[in-house]
C-alpha cells in the first residue's frame, strides 16, 4: 500500500517526463528486488520438482536392477535346458547335471561324455539384461552371460608346461535362444632348468555360435614348441571351423568341419645309439563333410598332407578319402527316437540292451536293402611327380536283408558279420604305383613277397594290384587268392591264473 502512493512505482501508468529522477531509480531498484525473489523462488520450486522426478527415476531405475535380472533369470533357464536337449540331439554326449536358478544368478553343472568317463563343467549363469563378456566387452539387451570353469585337469596341465594363464569361457545367451560362446587362453612359455626343457605356447582363440537349427565353431591356435636336451620340434598355425545345420526334411544335423596344422617339424639331436633326425610335414589336414542329395544321405572324410620330408622319406601330396553314399535317412531319424525312448529308466538294464539289439538291427536291415556304397580313394604325388592312384568301393547286396541270419538275438556278432560279408559282399579295388613310390613306403623284403605272390604285378612304368571280391573269395590280378585271416583274439575269461 505504501508503495502505491510512490509516483515512480507507476511508471506504466504516468509519463516519464512527469516523474521525479531521484524516483525513477528508487522504482528501478525495487523492480530488481522483487524480479530477483521471483525467480528465486521460481528456482526452487523447480528444483524441489526435480528432485521429486529423480527420486522416482532413481527408485525405478532400482527396482529394475533388483526385479529384471529374477525375471530373466526364468528365460535363462529356459534357454540353458533347452540347448543342452538340442546338443543331445545333435549327437554330442552331454548332460545337465543340475540347475540351481538365484536371483541374480544360476549355477549349472554339465558332464560331457569322454571315452569311458565324463569331463564336469560348473557354469556361472549371470541373468540379463546386462552383461560382460569375454573380459569387459558389453552384452545387452541378453538372457543371460554364462561363465564356465574350466576342467581343473586341463587347466593344471597347460599351466604345468607352458606357464600359468587362466582359460576364459564366456558364453553369450541371447534373447532369441541363440548361444555366443568365445573361448580364449593367453600366450605362455616356461622354462624347466632342472630337466633342460622350455615350452611356448601360442595361445588360442576359439568362437562357437548354436541356434535352434544351426551352429558354427571357429577356433586357431599359432603354435607350440619344446625345445630342450632332445633338439625342437614345433606344431605351428592349427585351425578349426565346423558348420553343422538341421535338415529340415529329415531332422538330421548335417554339415562340415575341418581341422588343419600348417607344419609340424622336429630336429633331434644324435646321441649314443640314436642317430640325428630331422624332418617337416606341412598342411595336414583333417575334414568331415555330411549332406543329402536326391533324398539320400552321404558322409565323407578325408586326410591330406601338402608334403612330408623326413629322413630318406620324401613325398609330394597325398589325400585319402572314405566315402559312404546312398544311405535312407528316415531309418537315421527313426532308430534315434526310438533309442531315445529306450533310455527311459522304466526299463532294466536287460531289457533296454535286448531293444537297442533290435533297433540296431532294424537301422542295419533298412540301410542294407538302400544298397549303400563304400569307396575309399587315394591320390599321391612321388618325389618325382608322378602319380599316385587307387579306389576301392564296398557294397553289399539287399537280400542279405531277408536273410535270417540278421536277427537281434544272434550270441556271435562278428561271427555274423563275417558270414554276410562273405555270403553277400562285394568290392573291388585298383593301385597304380610308381616303384620310386613304392620303395619308400614298403621295405624291400615285403616288396619282394608282395611281387612274388602276385599281389603286385608289373604294368609298364608302374605297379599295379587290381582286385575284386565276390562269392565269398578275392580275385587279385586274375588269381584267386584267399588273404590270411586275422588272428583270433584269446579269450582271457577262460584263463587259469
């Protein structure tokens, strides 16, 4: 009120010329004044607002770390059993175990068949949305980061020879259901002054990728090296990669895979009765390859080597191919459901062994009446670049499936086998060599023998061993012969101690 009867508080309302300057700036002043505590107070109601906002951005920002990964946790799981069943059904022996789920965690125990044990794998199953992986490499938005300890065997072994460094396994579980695993150890070397021994190794850097129908694996490895009283020997460029798929008519995995060691050389050093040796193989190679064409399944393996040098050995490349072809995959499909079905623990151990004894006969008698085939070839190169050449192929006839000697109760399997083999088999067989070639794979002694009984005959520049089977007897160059026997294993249940 006071300030209403101040002419220069209106100044909006009255000329400038009519006021007082000495007003004029009073007025200025106060208008700073009361502009200054408006926006203070403007500020702070802004500020307590924003306040408000963060404390509820922040609770819920809480509550998704707390609540989200139990939410992803039960998605986890679900993904973790459900691509255990699908390596099951790929064919690869493995088994969970067990599966304890937490809230921000789950701990899985794996066992992977090997030879006549199983190797334990314990899993760290961290649930998403968020996670690291491979070191800190950021994962998001995911199921789930598995990390996986290593078998402690295997740890403790590559520490022991080649310096300690721990063997990483992370494992990416997406959304999806798909897996993301990468694999990695560090570069070591150590040195074993007591026993004059050092050891390198390269590392290695492995990625395996599953989804629901196909999976991937891709691994390499630089190299490894002893070196010590002994001389050197060195393994160097190992690589792997595998691509395996479902076939979407049959259900079958099928697919690729290769693994490959660019060179493998050694120098040994001579002492006492043991002379001084070198030697280098380079690009060895090992591959596997399944697929179907025109409804029918064919596998293939092959071994190659670029070159080998080693002593008086010298050769050129070489590659050995084992093929099986025209093989019904229904049958497949059909004996691993049944086999599946059988493993049911309803069942004793005798009964479920009698019903595998049938399913297996039955995969045996449908394959035999596709009338598959068997061949094996070889291609090498002699020092002097002549060629190496031979094939064989394998059949056996579809009547021996209405032969009653296939039967599941039969007691002497190999006995069975040799008796269709002869009754119903066939093959033939054809080598072309060069004597060069010859010369160093065979010793002189057995050369002569193999020359005497007409098992190699001469064909211009070359060898050659032309062979066939039918009737239960081989026809080698023209000649029927029958090929010694192999001996018969003792029977040692029947030994007196």
């Amino acid at each position: 009120m006071m300030a209403a009867n101040r002419p220069g508080c209106f100044q909006g309302m009255v000329p400038n010329r009519a006021l007082n300057p000495r007003f004029q700036s009073s007025c200025s002043a106060g208008f700073r004044l009361l502009a200054l505590n408006a926006m203070f107070a403007s500020n702070s109601g802004g500020a307590r607002g924003q306040a408000r906002i963060g404390y509820i951005v922040a609770a819920v920002i809480l509550g998704a770390v707390i609540v989200v990964p139990a939410l992803f946790g039960g998605r986890a799981e679900r993904v973790y059993r459900d691509s255990i069943a699908q390596l099951a059904g790929a064919g690869h022996a493995v088994r969970l175990d067990s599966y304890r789920r937490g809230w921000f965690s789950s701990r899985a125990i794996v066992s992977v068949a090997a030879g006549r044990g199983a190797v334990t794998f314990v899993q760290h199953v961290h649930h998403g949305p968020l996670g690291f992986y491979n070191g800190w490499n950021v994962a998001f938005p995911v199921a789930a980061i598995v990390d996986t300890d290593p078998p402690p065997q295997l740890q403790s072994s590559l520490d022991k020879v080649f310096g300690d460094a721990p063997i990483v396994i992370s494992t990416i579980v997406q959304i999806g259901g798909a897996l993301d695993t990468y694999i990695s150890r560090a570069a070591t070397e150590r040195a074993d002054p007591a026993h004059k021994l050092s050891a390198k190794f390269g590392g290695f850097k492995a990625e395996i990728h599953l989804s629901q129908d196909a999976y991937t694996i891709r691994a390499d490895a630089p190299g490894i090296t002893a070196a010590g009283a002994f001389g050197e020997a060195t393994m160097a460029a190992l690589t792997i990669h595998g691509e395996s798929h479902r076939h979407a008519g049959s259900g079958l995995w099928l697919g690729d895979g290769a693994f490959n060691i660019g060179r493998v050389n050694y120098s040994i050093v001579g002492g006492g009765t043991h002379a001084a040796a070198n030697g280098l193989v380079q690009d060895i190679g090992l591959s596997a390859l399944t697929e179907i064409a025109n409804g029918r399944l064919d596998a293939r393996e092959t071994v190659s080597v670029g070159s080998i040098a080693g002593g008086g050995l010298k050769l050129g490349s070489i590659s050995l191919v084992a093929a099986i072809s025209n093989i019904p995959p229904e049958p497949i499909e059909q004996f691993k459901s049944a086999v599946a079905s059988i493993a049911q623990p309803a069942s004793g151990q005798q009964a479920q062994s009698r019903m595998l004894q049938e399913k297996m006969a039955d995969l045996f008698v449908a394959i035999v009446k596709g009338s598959p085939v068997l061949s094996i070839d070889l291609n090498a190169a002699s020092p002097n670049s002549q060629a190496v050449v031979g094939k064989a192929t394998f059949e056996i006839s579809p009547d021996l499936a209405n032969d009653p000697l296939i039967k599941a109760g039969n007691p002497d399997r190999k006995s069975m086998i040799a008796q269709a083999w002869n009754k119903y088999g066939r093959s033939t067989a054809e080598l072309t060599a060069p004597p060069g070639f010859l010369a160093q794979v065979i010793k002189p002694e057995q050369f002569k023998q193999l020359e005497q009984s007409g098992i190699l005959v001469r064909d211009g520049a070359n060898y050659v061993c032309r062979a066939s089977f039918k009737d239960g007897g081989w026809l080698i160059n023209g000649r029927r012969m029958k090929l010694p026997a192999a001996p018969v294993r003792p029977n040692l249940s029947n030994r007196v101690s």
